[in-house]
C-alpha cells in the first residue's frame, strides 16, 4: 500500500476554481510547492491515479489549497492554508501515479487583460496595485485584493489597444525602485476558500532569527552569476526611431566594467514612470546575481517565524568562499514526502552588494586551510 505524504500535519483540499467551493480532499504520495516574493509560485502533487477522478484534477475548473494543521495558530479546524495553486496540467503513467502540475492562484492574473482605458494620477502605489487585482473580478475567481497605506505616490496609464496582462502590468509595479511587495492571505469560511492579494509598500520584517551552514541548516548552497549584470542601462519605452522614449541610468559606485542592458517597456508614455522601470532595474542588475539557499527539516523555526519577504542573518562557509549578512527570504520551498520530514528551502538575496557579502568576505577561520 502507497504511503500518503501529508501525515497527520498537513491537509491538501481540491476546490472548484471558479467558486472556492471545497469538493474533495488529496492524499498524496509527494507533494511540494514554492511560494516567492512579486513571482507566481509553482508546485506539484504526485497521487496514486486509482483513487482520483478526472474531474478533481482538471486544468482550469480546479484550484488546490495546501494548509498546515499543526504549528502555531493552526489547527484542523483553522488550517493554515501555505500555498494555493490552479491545476495547470497533470500527467499519469504506466506507475499507477498521477503527477499534478500548480500554479499559484495568482497566475491568474496572467490570464486577463486590461481592455478598457484606465489612467491613475498621484494616488498611492500600494492602491494602484490593488485596482489592477480589481480589473480581474469581474467572470473571475475568488482572488480579491487590499491596499495597506502608503505615502507613495505614482501614475499609471493603460490603454485597452495594448490588452496588456494584468499580471504584467502589477509585476512591473513591483519592479520600479521602492515598488510595493504582495503577500497572499487565504481564508476559509463554510467550506470555501478566497486568497486576498494584500499591497504593501514592503512585504516581512526584519528578525533576528539566524540560518547557519550544519546548524540551522542542514543543507546549503550558494551561486553567483553575471548572466544579467547591467550597470548601464538604456530603457526603451512608447514610440518609434526619432521620436521613441529613451531613460539612461547608470551605476557610477560599482567595481566593474561597463555592461549595458537595454529593457523595454513600449506601453509607457511617461519619462518619470520610464526612469522609475530603468531604475528598478538597475538596482536589481548592477551586481552579479547571488543566491544563497538554506534547507532545514521540520517545523522548527515556526513557518509564521520565517515567511517570504522577511530579513534574516545568514552565515554559511565554504572554506575560502563565506558569506555572511542580512538576508531577504525571495521564495519558501517546501516538500512533502513519506520518508523524512517536511522541510523548507529557503532562496535568499543579500541586503547588501553581493561584492561586499561574498567576494570582501573573510574566510571563517575555522575552514581555512593553511597557505
């Protein structure tokens, strides 16, 4: 008999897309799932084929909410709903097992257009945001949205010629410098659930909590690339040849040579929305890509103690590689599987220039090997 992954932790239930409406419950034989800053979340549920229906896992009718039972605050009566996803593909095989492809419930958004004129003037940015979600609800799902204030201010114009997808435009608003985060709040209420995609102009909080290499962590790794190093940046937005609108920003404070980029935004008329794409950008690219990752077992740290968008201090050696600072949490991988605990790999972006966190880092003492 195929052992079930969600032991007495976990509960995966199987609603109808276009309602909320629970219909039936998972038990799988894996399951895993990730959930990141400003980016939809992907996930997976491996189950044994003889014990579903066509019906429960059909692409476009069905959305699955994934929810602790245990841990602070939860409870099998008040689950904690840690990831949901759309059913985007599922494929069976000769093995007796179904594996059902996820997307989190905000891919959506990248299924519905702007087709009406729509301009905002000086309002907050966390608001924009949130009237963007808006457009959708309409024939939609139950996907709502909330706007925390905000002292910053912007204009957005969107033409309905452009049919633009709404998560487009709310991904790029997240992208401008000091852009506002999302975070996801799922509630179930009489068997149905509802996620609200809640604006803030910053997503977590800055915490104590310490993730070290063999303490906390019981696997680590960390990649560095320059794929899309770009420290001078041209961005291209409305218009064509003489008359197309250009914003050149550049990173005068770095230690590298001169990389272009060019990205292009063709739907912005405005110069200052143009220098704030260009900007953000900027800021993203003028270092090489750094990516500490940190895998720990069980629930120990409390999930509500370590979510995505939170800072925390991370230390983690590699004999004459270290790296060593405040970190922001940019995804929470978690997986569920028979044979171990669940466990949770943490993606993490340095607070500061990857040039001074890694590469102006001291090797730990303790790993250094003599010269």
């Amino acid at each position: 008999m195929m052992e079930c992954a969600c032991g007495e932790n976990w509960v995966i239930e199987v609603c109808d897309l276009a309602t909320g409406q629970v219909r039936t419950r998972w038990l799988p034989l894996s399951a895993e799932w990730q959930v990141s800053l400003n980016q939809v979340g992907v996930g997976s549920v491996t189950l044994p084929s003889g014990a579903i229906t066509s019906r429960d896992i059909w692409p476009g009718l069905t959305s699955v909410y994934i929810s602790r039972i245990t841990g602070r605050g939860a409870s099998p009566e008040n689950p904690i709903a840690e990831f949901a996803g759309i059913v985007n593909e599922f494929g069976a095989s000769e093995s007796g097992a179904t594996v059902v492809g996820l997307l989190s419930i905000e891919s959506y958004l990248e299924r519905r257009v702007i087709n009406t004129d729509v301009r905002w003037n000086r309002i907050s940015q966390t608001l924009i945001g949130a009237r963007l979600v808006q457009l959708a609800e309409p024939d939609g799902i139950p996907l709502r949205a909330e706007a925390a204030p905000s002292d910053i201010l912007r204009d957005r114009e969107f033409f309905a010629w452009s049919f633009k997808e709404i998560g487009e435009a709310v991904q790029q608003l997240t992208e401008v410098i000091d852009g506002p985060d999302w975070e996801l709040r799922h509630e179930r209420v009489e068997g149905r659930w509802s996620t609200t995609m809640v604006f803030r102009d910053f997503v977590g909080e800055d915490n104590e909590i310490q993730l070290r290499s063999d303490i906390e962590g019981s696997a680590y790794s960390l990649s560095v690339s320059a794929e899309d190093l770009a420290n001078h940046v041209f961005a291209i937005g409305a218009g064509e040849e003489e008359d197309q609108l250009v914003a050149a920003v550049n990173d005068a404070s770095g230690i590298y040579p001169r990389f272009d980029a060019t990205p292009s935004w063709k739907d912005v008329t405005r110069l200052n929305t143009l220098f704030s794409h260009a900007d953000g950008y900027l800021d993203i690219n003028r270092e090489p890509d750094a990516r500490p990752t940190m895998t720990v077992h069980g629930l120990d740290p409390d999930p509500l103690d370590l979510k995505v968008g939170d800072i925390v201090n991370v230390s983690m050696g590699y004999g004459p590689i270290s790296f060593r600072g405040k970190s922001r949490i940019t995804s929470v991988s978690w997986t569920l599987d028979p044979e171990s605990p669940e466990s949770r790999t943490f993606e993490l972006v340095p607070m500061e220039r990857a040039s001074r966190s890694i590469l102006n880092q001291r090797p730990d003492p303790d790993h250094c090997e003599d010269c």
